[in-house]
C-alpha cells in the first residue's frame, strides 16, 4: 500500500472507534431509522480541525456498515503517514461486468470549526427541530456522506448486481486544513478508487422564500484558484520628509485599477447551460439578459443587468480581489515595501499566465510587480453529456415533477478539483435542496431541512443504481 500510509483492510477485529451500540444486521422497511442514526453519529463526532478527528468518524462508518453485513474485505481504510487524523474510507461493491468502468461516490468527512459560545445550539449535537437537522455538518457534507455509505449497505442488503462496480470513498481535508485527502488518494491509492466518474457535492437544489423547489444544479465545471503577490518598493526615509513615489501609495493605485478592471464574459458548456436553463426559470428582466448574454457575450446591456448579482457576475468570468495587505514597517518611517494578495478564480481553460499578463497590464506601473503564487493545478471540466443530464433529469422529474437540473460552474472549488486533474471526470449533484439564506454552510447554527435530507436520500439511492447499470 507504500510507505507514505498505515493501510487497515477490515476485519471482524476492527476497534469499534467509540461506537456506543452495534447495528442490527436487517433494517425496516428501507432502513431510514438506521441511516438517521448514521448520519447522527457523523455529526457528532468532531471532525473539525482544531477540535476533531475524521479517523474516528471513517472508524465509525466503517464499523456500521460491517456490522449491517457489508463485506469486511471490501472496506479499505488509510491514514496517511504523519496525519493520524486524517484517516479516509473506500468501499468497493463489485459490478457483474469487470470490464465496466465503476461509479465511484466522493464525499469529505471534515468540516468547519465551530465554537459552541457562538452557536444557539451544541454544533457537535444533531438536534431535530422545527423541520430542520442542526449541527455542524449536517449540510457540508455529512448528509450525502452518510447517504453513500447507507446507499453501499442498501445495496448489500437487497444482493443488488449492478453491470458496474460501485465504489465510495469518504475522504478528509476538502475544508482546507488536513491533507487533501481526495488528492491522497489519486496518488496513492489511484487503482483502488478508479471510475468512469464520479459524484460528489457541488450541485445543490435551489429553494424559494417558501421552501419550494425551483432548480437543481449539476456541477460540471469548477474555477481554478490562483493566487497572485501585488508588490510596491520603495527607498523609504524619515516619515517627517514626505516623497511623491509611496510605496503604499503606488499600491492602493494599483489595486484600485484592479478593483474597476471586469475581466471578459467567457462561456463553456457548465455556465452556458445554467444561463441558458435558469433564463426561463427566472424570468423576468434577468432572464432575459440571460438569454440575451448566452446569444451575444458582448452584450453591454445584459451585462450590466447580471452584474447586479455577484453570484452571476462571477459566473460569467475570471474574477480576481484583493484579500490581504501587508505594508510598512514603522509608524515613523516611509514605506519600503507595501504588498497585496490578490486571490483570482479563473475560468477552466486559463493559463496563470495569461491571467498575469491581464494583472500587470490593468496595473499599468514599472514600479509594482506582480508575481503569480499559489495556484492548483488547472483541470479540464467535465463534459456534460446526456448520458450524465439525461439521466439525472429522468429520477429527478420523478421525484420533483416540473423543477429542471441545470448544469452549473461553481465559482468555489471542492474535491472535484483534485479528481478531475486525475482524469476521473467529477459531477456534484446531491437532490439536497437548500434555502435561500444557505442554511448556515461555514457559519453559525448550520442545518438542513429533514424533508430536504430523506428526499435526497431516495435521489441519490436511484440515481446511483441508474448509472450502475449504464452499458459504458
């Protein structure tokens, strides 16, 4: 398994990892009470990281699903050298055809910090209340967590033979902090978790004011993170003895001109189809610049109408804002260096350096320097194909008659990232349907409607099975 992990294949020896009870083996009806109390589980085991630990949370899923009568042999668990809290879980249920490609089901296990002085309710405490599960994680991303591992046990228990091999793997670090577990494991473990495709979150079901379902997204495409240093120098000298050439001054200069600067409208399938779709869902005005933008990017008019929205706004191009500053080094002295990071999220497709050249040209300054520094690996987007969206749309008319799934382009990034670099093409859909105030994801007293969670159960259940027995 390499020397970079301690590799754990299960058996019935497995620690229990702090489980209170053992699963009974048969489950009523479709198993919902023992998927409620695996998603609990989930939630309340901290996987944060400062307070937490996704071992223990792999350890626990792990254990439920053996002890409902998922095979040992086939749960692979890994915790990478040096990261003992980062442990990640695959399972693998095999197809009838060894030469389908498998499906594979991606989900992180980390989440946020939380502090529990902040929060109205105990954030590592899943509390049923008022139609809504509270706790954090109980929206990003333990929800669709705990349904792909419940999904592996349904299939086990009901002896499915699905054409395709079906694989799961609940990994750690997506929130940023751990080692990139998805990352891990293309690396390190790329045979084992190898698919055709993968699904993961991303896509999201839109609510009203009401709570009625409008859309559901289909994640095809993600922004590349890059990040740039915008650096002014300067001699400096005594503060009593101002100079015209400040250093800060150059660079507020410089920043502003970046602030005012809208990099071009750029279309590809994922933002064009949500733009396309979304145009007769929304109506009105701004459906029409968006009918209007997708027939003509250049459209000035339709332009200015989306930009009202910053979500659209950066769906429609590569943005780039200034995040941090760092100037000075005296409260008497002229500045000698004054620097800005400057965070861009740029559309599949585009080069650092074209993103640098566009940067220093908008800056428009010998004086300030702008220097690329992080950025991840840029990764074609996955292609959207009605072997994907047909099938998609056919479970989810099933289950929400009328309400369209509309491919999509985050702005933001997940594990999808690191998968799609790998050549796993990666789709986020999950049949979890949000409210509009985002139900707290990254912030205080997080939730989910319990209706929204069991409906994205049956989603996610059928959608997996339809795939799993698509010829390639």
């Amino acid at each position: 398994m390499g020397k970079t992990a301690l590799t754990l294949a299960l058996t019935t020896a497995l620690s229990m990892g702090g489980m209170t009870a053992p699963i009974a083996h048969a489950a009523p009806a479709d198993g919902e009470p023992a998927f409620r109390a695996l998603y609990k589980e989930m939630v309340e085991t901290d996987s944060s990281f400062d307070t937490g630990d996704c071992t223990a949370v792999t350890n626990k899923v792990a254990e439920r699903m053996k002890a409902a009568g998922f095979p040992a042999e086939n749960l692979h668990l890994f915790v990478p050298e040096g990261h003992p809290k980062a442990g990640a879980l695959v399972a693998v249920y095999p197809g009838r055809d060894p030469k389908a490609k498998a499906i594979l089901m991606l989900g992180h296990i980390d989440v946020v910090n939380a502090r529990r002085a902040d929060w109205t309710r105990d954030p590592f405490t899943m509390i049923e209340e008022d139609g809504y599960f509270y706790g954090r994680g109980t929206s990003d991303m333990k929800a669709q967590s705990a349904i792909w591992a419940d999904t592996m046990i349904r299939f086990n228990q009901e002896k499915y033979k699905p054409l395709r091999t079906v694989k799961m793997a609940l990994t750690c670090g997506e929130e940023g902090l751990y080692l990139n577990g998805a990352k891990w494991l293309t690396e390190n473990q790329r045979d084992l978790i190898d698919a055709e495709f993968a699904l993961n979150e991303g896509g999201a079901g839109e609510l009203d004011a009401s709570g009625k379902p409008v859309a559901q997204t289909l994640q095809a495409a993600q922004k590349v993170v890059m990040n740039f240093a915008v650096e002014a120098t300067n001699p400096g000298g005594h503060s009593s003895v101002p100079r015209p050439d400040n250093a800060i001054y150059s660079l507020a200069r410089a920043l502003d001109r970046l602030g005012q600067y809208d990099f071009p409208v750029q279309f590809i399938d994922a933002n064009k189809g949500y733009f396309t779709r979304m145009a007769k869902v929304v109506g009105g005005e701004t459906g029409a610049a968006m009918t209007a933008i997708v027939a003509n990017p250049n459209d000035a008019a339709a332009n200015a109408i989306l930009n009202k929205s910053p979500m659209y706004h950066s769906m429609l191009r590569t943005t780039c804002v200034a995040t941090m500053l760092s100037a000075g080094h005296a409260s008497n002295a002229l500045p000698q260096r004054a620097t800005a990071t400057v965070n861009c999220r740029v559309m599949p497709g585009v080069s650092t350096d074209e993103v640098l050249a566009t940067l220093t040209k908008v800056v428009n300054d010998p004086e300030v320097k702008v220097t690329s520094q992080r950025a991840y690996r840029p990764s074609n987007p996955a292609p959207v194909t009605p072997k994907i969206l047909g099938t998609a749309e056919k479970i989810s008319a099933s289950i929400w008659p009328g309400v369209p799934v509309v491919p999509h382009m985050a702005t933001g990034a997940t594990d999808a990232v690191s998968l799609n670099a790998a050549g796993i093409p990666t789709y986020g859909i999950s049949g979890l349907f949000r409210d509009t105030d985002g139900n707290g994801v990254h912030g205080l007293n997080e939730r989910i409607r319990v209706k929204s969670v069991m409906e994205g159960r049956v989603f996610l259940y059928q959608l997996v099975k339809a795939y799993a027995d698509q010829k390639n």
